[in-house]
C-alpha cells in the first residue's frame, strides 16, 4: 500500500497518508483538489465528501 485517504463525514476535509521512507500526512480542505499519485487520480475535495456525505444519510451540501 503506497496511499490511504480518510474523508470526515461531518466538515469538507480528507486526510491523504503517502507512504514514502515513511507514511506523511497530508490534509486538505473544501476548496483543494487532492491527489493519489500511485493510481493517477485527481479530484475535488468536495466532489468526494458529498458523496460520503450521501452514503452516510447525512444532506448532502456542506456550504
């Protein structure tokens, strides 16, 4: 494993842990774009907690 992302349910914000000499964090808010490097994925923060959001039952704006 060379990347795992943790998205809140309750604020627009996720959590990317890279795996490098050592796992680092990197955190992002509502209004970043987020990257994992190791499958060529980007995408909007909000994009992915909306849908966590409605997975979850919860309303589904977070602004």
């Amino acid at each position: 494993m060379l990347e795992y992302v943790v998205v809140s349910q309750d604020t627009p914000c996720l959590r990317v842990f890279r795996r490098r000499t050592h796992w680092q964090l990197e955190s992002y808010s509502a209004e970043d774009t987020f990257k994992l490097e190791s499958v060529g994925l980007e995408m909007p923060v909000q994009k992915i907690c909306r849908r966590v959001r409605r997975e979850v039952g919860l309303d589904v704006p977070f602004l």
